[in-house]
C-alpha cells in the first residue's frame, strides 16, 4: 500500500515504521527537519525493552512533493487537522483511505471537512510510544488498535487496512461502533492527561493519591453523562474502573499532555476535556470539574509561552 503518514511524532513514526517493514512504500512527513533528515540518512531507530532495531523509509518535510496514495494516516495533534489535511490534497484521489488514529474529539469531522471526497476511516490505537531524539523513538508498549468507517457501514477497505495492518504486526480489530470508540478513548484521556500534566506526575501515579483520584472521578463522572446525553455507547460499562485500567497498564508512561507541557508547546486540551465542557454545554449537562481542569491547562500553556517570550527577549 502507497501510505503517507501526515505528522511522524512518536504514534505516526510507528506505525509507518512497522508498514514500511512489512513491504509497504511508505513516507512519513513531518515539519520537524533533523527528525527527517536522521530517518533518510540513517533510518528511524525503534528502542523496545532492552533491544533495538531501525527500519528504512522515506520522510519529507512538505506533503507538496509526493504523489497520491492508497492510505494517508494523519497523527499530527488535533489543532493541526484541518490544515494538514487541506495542504496535503494532492495525496488524495477518490480510492485514497484517510486514516485518523489521533487522541480527542473531533478530528474525523475535521478531515471530512477538509478533505472531500476521500473514505475516512477512524480508530483507536493503545499502543504507548515516546519521541527520544531526532530519529528515535521508544516503543513502550504495544496495544491493540480499532478502526471502522467513521461514517457508515464498513467497506472492503476498511477490511484492507485492517488486514495489512495485522499483517505487518499491528494487531487491528474492526468495529461498527466508531464514535462509541472515540469516545470511550476520549474519556481515557479526559482521567489521565490533564492530570498528570498539572500534577507532574507519571500516568500510575494518579492512582496512588486520594486527590487525583477524586479528580479523575469527577472529570470522567462528569465526560460520562455528556456521552450518555449524546446518545454514545461506550465500549465499557465502568467508565472510572476503565480509565484507571488505563492509567495502571500505562503506568511509567509520561502521558502525551505532560509531554507537552514539559517542552513548552500548546496541548490537545481543547480537543479533550475541552471538548467536554463545550458538548456539555449544547446538552444542558454541568461540566465544572472539566471547566476547571481545561482552565488550570491554559494557565499552565500561557505561564510557559511567557518564559519563551522573555528568553527569547532577553
Ligand atoms: O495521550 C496519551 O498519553 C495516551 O493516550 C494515554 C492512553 C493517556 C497513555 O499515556
């Protein structure tokens, strides 16, 4: 399968790397310049446990110079969707699947929105993965992915990827419940990556402590009765026992949002606990907790831009 992979962050680089190793063309593209420049001179370095191994493929910095593809998987964060999947339009024909596999709400409408007459495919994926350095990544875990067709009934080409997938070692199901999918990752990150982020702390960590188990209780108490007020099923019937699953099964995993915080760049919160507060206020269901928490996430995203600003004055 001809695959682009639009944004090679730790997720999007894994998964292109284990296509390419099973036989597909595949080119990650990415804005970062020495990520891409290490993957064409030396190949992508995957660190798993105490072995290592590097796969060879193409990377780009600009989607412009390739032709188009059979699959685009897009992982760039969720505030970039729009305008990565709008710049990269000389990579779709009307066969191109598009695949989202990215954390938060919203992202497979996004795509729709600006991609046209493409099949956009959307999922979930639990596999735990970590940029070490330009070229490098961890592997920290390998989990099981979901995909399906985000509007309709599956297709013969949502069985391909799915197959390919499998094929190339990435275990992949197929569901017919996509937005309960969605939804019931959202809520995952609803409980663990704000609070870790405004905490400090390790994804296990937020079950050891009377507080931010309280806070994950009420963010996804909260995450929970507007995703019943939508009409959304989730996967699971206990949506607190699932998220703290989640967070004990991830638990040495600095989760993508304490990432983010850490190296000063704008993080997903609008597209998660965000999300929440803004859905539940078209429903008519009280999101305090989550108000909170997205607010507390700002504050933290303008204190780092402001040390950024005075560095860089100074
Ligand atoms: O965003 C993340 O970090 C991950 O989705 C998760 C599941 C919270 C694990 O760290």
């Amino acid at each position: 399968m001809k695959t682009a992979v639009i944004g090679a962050g730790a997720m999007g680089s894994l998964i292109g790397a284990h296509l390419a190793d099973g036989g597909n063309e595949v080119t990650l593209v990415d804005v970062w310049k020495e990520h891409v420049d290490e993957i064409n001179e030396k190949g992508l370095r995957i660190e798993k446990g105490s072995e290592e191994k590097t796969v060879c493929l193409k990377a780009v910095n600009d989607s412009s110079v390739l032709g188009p593809q059979d699959l685009v998987i897009i992982f760039v964060k969720s505030y970039h969707t729009e305008n990565a999947v709008k710049s990269a339009a000389n990579l779709f024909t009307e066969d191109t699947v598009v695949l989202t596999l990215q954390n938060g709400l919203g992202n497979a409408e996004m795509i729709s929105r600006a991609a046209g007459n493409v099949e956009i495919v959307a999922g979930t994926t639990s596999h735990g993965a970590t940029v070490l350095g330009p070229g490098f990544i961890r592997h920290a875990g390998a989990g099981e992915t979901i995909i399906g067709k985000f509007d309709g009934e599956n297709t013969p080409r949502v069985e391909e990827v799915s197959s390919e997938f499998n094929r190339c070692g990435l275990e992949t199901k197929i569901s017919d419940n996509i937005a309960g999918l969605v939804w019931g990752k959202l809520l995952v990150n609803v409980g663990i990556n704000p609070l870790t982020a405004i905490c400090g702390v390790y994804n296990g960590e937020l079950n050891e402590f009377e507080s931010t188990q309280k806070l994950m209780e009420m963010a996804v108490g909260e995450a929970e009765k507007v995703a019943a007020a939508k009409g959304i099923e989730l996967p699971y019937t206990d949506a607190l026992e699932k998220v703290k699953g989640v967070a004990r099964a991830t638990g040495p995993n600095r989760s993508s949002m304490l990432q983010d915080v850490e190296r000063g760049r704008r993080t997903e919160i609008d597209y998660i606990n965000g999300a929440i507060a803004a859905e539940g206020n078209k429903l008519g269901v009280d999101t305090p907790a989550n108000q909170v928490i997205t607010l507390l996430i700002k504050a933290l995203e303008e204190k780092k831009e402001k040390e950024k600003n005075v560095k860089s004055s100074s």
